[in-house]
C-alpha cells in the first residue's frame, strides 16, 4: 500500500489498556459483508446494464439480454477479483475502486467480445446492445460503486478495521479515536526475547493497524518488534509535520512513518490459502497409508509416542505447536530446540534417520497447514532456542523477526536453494534469511508454485540428518 492513506473514522474507545491480554474483537464478518456487498453491487450493475439496454434498443432474434450479461459477468468478477477492486485500498480511494472495476468491465467485455468473434458467434450478437449495455454497465459501476464506498462504515454497521494505539509514557498522543490503547512500557521494547514478542503479538490479535507514539530514541526498536507482525504498523513522528506529509500515512492531524507494508491483499490472501487447503488436503490423502505405516515403524523402533510436538515461532511472531513424526529417542529429545540435530546424532533413532533422510518426518504438518498455522510455501519455522554459532538466531541478525511476517511453510525458498540443516555458523542463518526475506518481498502465486515444483527435487539432501 502507497501513498498517503487516511484512518481517521475508528471504532471509539480511547482509555488506555495496560498490558491487555483480551484481544480484540474480530472484524473479519464486516469485512466479509463490505466483500460480499462490493460483489452483490457490482453483480447488479453488471445484470441491469444489459437488461437497459435492450429495452433502449430491442432488436428480436438477437440472444437474449440475460445470456450477453450472463457471458460477462463471470469474467468481469475474476478479473476485478485479481485487479484488487476488492482489496483494502479501495476503502481510502474511492477513485481507485472505481478505476478498478471499470477496467475490469472494459477486460471483460473485450474477452466477450473477442471470444465470440472466434467462434463466429458475434452474429448471434447485437453490436447496438452490447455498445448500449457497456455504456450503461460503466455509468452504473462508476455511480454505484462512489456511492457506496463513501458510505461504507454507515451500511455495514461500524468500521470494518480495528485500529491500536502503543504509547510511551511523555509522548504525545495522536489525534482520533482508537479501539485500544495500550502501555508501550508493558512490552519493554527493545527485548529481544521470544516471549516478549509473544505477548505483543498477543496484544494486538486481530488489530488491522498498530500506531506507535514512543520517543526518538526507542523508534528503531519499536520497528524491529512490529515488523515481524504481518500487521500495518506505523510509528508517530509529528516532529516531520512541518516538512509536510511526503508519502507518509497521517493518523489523525499527526503524521506517522509506515514501517511494515501488512498482509497480503484479500484476492491473494484468498489464492493462497486456497492453494494450501488443496495441495495439503490432496497431500493427505495420498499420503495416508505411507503415514499409517510410518507411525507403526515409529511406534515399534523406540518407544513413545509417534509424533514429536514442539514449540516454533510462527506468522506475526506467535508460537505455535508444530507437529512432526518423532525420530528422536524420548528421553533425548529437545523440546526447545537448544541444540540442534548434526550428523550421525546420537539423538536419532534407526527409522528417525531414514525419516529425516528423506523428509517424511515433516509429513504431520499437513495439519499445520489445514489448521491454519502454517502454509504450503512459506518461511520455515524455527525452534525457540535454535542457536547459530551459539548465538540465537535474532542475535545474529535483528531482521530475524521480520520473515515472520508471512505464515511459516511446509517448504520455501531457502529450502529449495540447498539451506538446509545445522546452522553450525552464522552464515548458515544469514543465508536462509536473506532467501525468507526475499520470498517476502516478492511473492506471488506462480512463485510459489514454482517453489512446490522445485522440492520435489531437494526431499532427499546431504544436509538433511
């Protein structure tokens, strides 16, 4: 998101919170209702264009109003679906989601227009119609869509995104109303600690937007600890009001710094997640009876149980419990992660070796994906304790914490390019998170396919022990 955007109508509700442990509420059903109405709206538009303009110029043994409107509307949909005229952006920039959906509209009329001319159906058309009903369909979109999007907060019953305050004890406070305000001191910025960062992921659960008011000097620790956060963060900087805003977000009458970019938009969100359920759920079912076999061998090599939980940080770093079929001998496992698996680890049983040989130890966190906590493509998540050179992985990069800001995955960039195993030095870290961090920066769909694709080649490894 670019450029300067305002969130100045929040839910009120300025008392400050200190340490708060309740998170907000969730705003993904009003979300759900500004999608689905955005849909139905244009939907409408898109059906009574065609339907005007055959009572403007009716012209018998021409196809029927309601098959032409039929032909475009499911392509007007997917194109206005993956051109972002349903994504954040258009809620600040009412011209963006207007732009947005009448070129949609015009791709899809084009493609209409250009697959009937191939099948030489166009004959079947009437040019008089269908110039009348595109003229009608982007005088409707343009009217309708201003209307409502400057109206959303009163037709959808409050505003669908919760904003959180974070301010510093002496520090001036932003303009407006928040949906919380929380003590910066409760989250001792700076402390680099897993927990502490849990306990600020925590606090601001389901927030859309993080506003910071700290003092100068804190101001690159407060962006080390919500980058990571795959949440919209900014941090307060009124003493920038008198050069102007740049390109700098305001809240209020104060100018702010943008600081993390966010989540994904809804359409790529939505492809995402769609892409994980199928290839983890198809993934599963393949796989089912090499699993049933593998828990039996697990079971029988060593005893204990079959799968190995064990605490990782996860998307907007928060732990989670990640589930692993168990290679190790129960009274030698590692549950933090402290030291690492090396090469013939005595740690490791018969079956485990040929498990993690072959990764089909990782196999259980096809549930990981289906729950929700991790994806398919993704930053791989790291142990709690898992150290470098004896150093703890954000000791020797700060930039650790930010490639959370994608959920962690089955497989990833970094995996795919050979990094994998003991990271015995720095480097051995400081490769992964240069890949990580290029995922983040330059995602996409194909990329991530593209990413599949290649695992298939790296499932057996000479670092894999």
């Amino acid at each position: 998101m670019s450029g300067p955007v305002r969130f100045d109508a929040v839910p009120a509700g300025t008392g400050a919170v200190h340490g708060a442990s309740e998170p907000l509420p969730r705003r993904s059903g009003l979300r759900l209702r500004l999608h689905l109405a955005l849909i139905g709206l244009d939907a409408a538009c898109v059906v009574c264009a065609f339907f005007l303009a055959l009572m403007m110029f009716p012209e018998p043994g021409q196809l029927h109003w309601f098959s032409t409107a039929s032909a475009v509307l499911p392509v007007y949909l997917g194109a206005a679906f993956l051109g972002g005229a349903y994504s954040v952006q258009v809620l600040q920039d009412h011209a963006l989601g207007v732009k947005r959906a009448l070129h949609a509209f015009c791709l899809a009329t084009a493609a209409v227009i250009f697959v009937a001319f191939y099948f030489k159906a166009s004959n079947q058309f009437s040019r008089v119609t269908f110039a009348a009903g595109f003229v009608d369909g982007v005088l409707l979109l343009a009217i309708a869509r201003s209307g409502f999007l400057r109206r959303v907060d009163r037709l959808l019953g409050g505003n669908p995104y919760s904003v959180v305050l974070i301010a510093e004890a002496g520090c001036a406070r932003p303009t407006g109303s928040f949906s919380r305000v929380l003590d910066g001191a409760s989250f001792g910025a700076g402390e680099d600690h897993p927990e502490m960062y849990d306990r600020l992921a925590r606090g601001v659960a389901h927030a859309d937007r993080i506003v910071v008011a700290c003092s100068p000097a804190n101001r690159l620790k407060w962006v080390g600890m919500l980058q990571g956060l795959n949440v919209r963060a900014e941090i307060a900087t009124p003493e920038l009001d008198a050069m102007g805003t740049l390109s700098l977000a305001r809240c209020g009458d104060t100018p702010t710094l943008v600081v993390a970019r966010g989540p994904l938009g809804f359409s790529n969100r939505v492809i995402k997640r769609a892409l994980d359920i199928a290839v983890a759920a198809t993934a599963l079912l393949v796989c089912l009876p090499l699993m049933l076999v593998v828990a039996i061998a697990v079971a029988l090599d060593s005893p204990g149980g079959v799968f190995f939980v064990q605490t990782r940080i996860g998307h907007g770093n928060r732990q989670f419990r990640m589930l692993k079929f168990r290679t190790m001998r129960v009274e030698a496992r590692d549950a933090r992660g402290d030291r690492l698996t090396t090469r013939d680890d005595d740690r490791v049983s018969r079956v485990g070796r040929l498990l993690r040989r072959t990764s089909i130890d990782e196999l259980p966190q096809l549930l990981n994906v289906l729950i929700g906590d991790m994806s398919i493509v993704g930053p791989r998540p790291h142990a709690v304790g898992a150290r470098a050179a004896d150093k703890l992985y954000w000791e020797v990069d700060s930039r650790y914490w930010h490639r959370h800001a994608a959920k962690p995955g089955l497989t990833g960039l970094a995996q795919v390019r050979g990094y994998r195993g003991s990271t015995e030095a720095e480097q051995d870290l400081t490769n992964r998170l240069h890949a990580d961090l290029e995922y983040l920066n330059d995602w996409s769909i194909w990329r991530d396919l593209h990413i599949i694709l290649l695992t298939f080649g790296v499932l057996t490894h000479r670092n894999a022990f």
